[in-house]
C-alpha cells in the first residue's frame, strides 16, 4: 500500500477553502484530526524536511471548531503564511 503525502500545499489548499466559506470551521478540524490519525496509523506521512510544521499547524486546525480556538481570517492568514 503506497503511503500519501500530506504537504504544506494541501493544508494552504483547506485553509484557503475555509477563507472563502466553502469549508467550515469544524469541516476543517475534522480534515485536520483525520491526517493527524492517518498519520498516526501510518497511512500518511508528513513532506519531508516539513514535519514539525506540519503537525503545529494540524494541531492548530483540529481544535478550530472549539469556540475559543475558532479560527478568524486573521489567525488563517496566518497559518497559510507559516506554511509557505
């Protein structure tokens, strides 16, 4: 079984998703634990030489749809430029 990628692209892509409302918040942190336990589970793997990044900005997104981490346009700017 080939092992995906998750890269910093990908999560700019759901990030930028969530900006234009076309994913909510709690969308997001969903998509955000699932790579996280794919990732566990061995299912994914993180783009190398990126991984600590990865799982600080997945960590960040998985607690988005709790009310005092809900993300803003600002916080998800943010997040999308930590990922460049």
């Amino acid at each position: 079984m080939e092992v995906k990628i998750l890269t910093r692209a990908a999560i700019r892509e759901q990030i930028t998703r969530f900006q234009s409302g076309s994913l909510t918040g709690k969308a997001l942190a969903a998509w955000a634990f699932k790579q996280f336990a794919d990732q566990e589970e061995e299912l994914l793997d993180y783009e190398p030489d990126q991984e600590e990044l990865i799982a600080d900005v997945l960590d960040d997104l998985m607690w988005t749809d709790a009310a005092p981490f809900a993300l803003d346009a600002t916080a998800a700017q943010a997040l999308a430029e930590r990922l460049q």
